[in-house]
C-alpha cells in the first residue's frame, strides 16, 4: 500500500459548517471511496484551516481517477468547493497538495 498525505485549506469562516458536513458524509460516498480503493482514509483540521488527509492505497492516481468518474463525488466535490480556498477553479479532489514521504516507522 502507497500512504499519500495531502493538504487543502478550508476557509476559516466555513470551519464549523465543514465539520459538520464530515459527521454526516453521505453512505454512498463512503461506499465509493472503498469500491475505489480509499482505505484508512483521514481527515486532520486546524483552528487556522489548514485541512491535511491521509490515506492508504495500492494505486493513488488509479484511486482518484475511479473516483472521478462517480456520479456521487462529482456532487460530493461541486458541494464541498465553497469551503475551500486557492483551488482556482478546480474542484477540491484536484486541488490537493501532495506532500513526499520522506520517512516511516512501521
């Protein structure tokens, strides 16, 4: 398994709604990251917005590209767009910052 972390940046006036949105992600967007090969997939926000995620998968570009040809993450995306800042224009997904790895401890 490949384990990607990436960074966004939430607005900070859209922190709380962002939160909540993530209490209640809808059942078929879960379903969606699992059949696309999204696993131990996490979400990490700081007071400041600084949104970083963290997931585990064989294949990251085949994972986004699966993703991207669901229905459910085109409206999950275009939803989640206005919580963001410095995307210019791209959705979310697109957007993501990808840091290296530079080390691990298993």
């Amino acid at each position: 398994m490949k384990r990607v972390c990436f960074l966004l940046k939430v607005r900070p006036e859209r922190l709380e709604e962002y939160r909540r949105r993530h209490e209640a992600v809808w059942p078929e967007m879960l379903d969606a990251l699992h059949a696309t090969g999204w696993h131990n997939y996490s979400l990490f926000l700081r007071a400041d917005g600084l949104l970083v995620g963290y997931l585990e998968t064989p294949d990251f570009e085949a994972a986004r590209a699966a993703m991207a040809e669901t229905d459910v993450n085109a409206r999950w995306q275009a939803e989640m767009a206005p919580f963001f800042e410095e995307l210019d224009g791209r959705p979310p997904d697109e957007g993501m910052f990808t840091l290296d790895e530079v080390f691990h401890l298993d």
